[in-house]
C-alpha cells in the first residue's frame, strides 16, 4: 500500500487499485478495485456506471491503496468491503481527514 502523498507519482497506467469513492462527507461509501484508478475515477464521475454508485451519486476519490497485483488488490478489497462504516470512516479520516477529492492529485 502506498500513502496518499506521492501515490499518483507512482501510479502507472496499469496499476492496480482499491478505491472509495462517496457522494459527500460521512455519506454514501462505495468500494470497488481497477487496473486503471485514474480512468475509473473518470468515469464514476461522469456517471458512466450503472447500478451503486450511479444511483448514490458517489463520485468523489476520497481513499485509495496502490498494489502490485490485482491479486493483492482484490483481496484486500474484500477486506475492505468486509469491514464495518466504521473502519471504512477510520481509513479515510486517517489518511484524508479533510475528505478532499483525491482525483485532482491523480491527474495534474
């Protein structure tokens, strides 16, 4: 897992990722994985995905882990998802007490 700081340095064009995208602060949580954090990011904002995600209006990064395979991203997504609001609150608030939108660290 990589920090917040310095992470979109390190992304590559294909990199696996777990993300939580919301609709606001202490909203609507969505957990997903991708090979691509910063096309993904895209298209949940411009509300390219049906289902979740459209219907909560959830298309602010605000917490995301880098990993080296897909594998090790898709398990701990399953962790994630597992977790209790409460440990997923605890993830963003540690490392994005502000619950800025990360996206625009990604792509300047």
């Amino acid at each position: 897992m990589s920090s917040l700081r310095g992470a979109a340095e390190a992304i590559q064009i294909k990199q696996p990722a777990v993300y939580i995208v919301t609709n606001q602060r202490n909203g609507t949580l969505y957990t997903g994985v991708t090979s691509d954090l910063i096309d993904r990011t895209a298209k949940h904002k411009e509300g390219f995905y049906q289902g979740f995600s459209k219907k909560y209006d959830c298309k602010t990064l605000v917490y995301y882990e880098l990993y080296g395979t897909m594998e090790a991203a898709i398990l701990r997504e399953k962790q994630i998802k597992a977790g209790s609001r409460k440990k997923k609150l605890a993830l963003i608030e540690r490392q994005n007490p502000k619950w800025r939108d990360l996206y625009d660290d990604l792509v300047r």
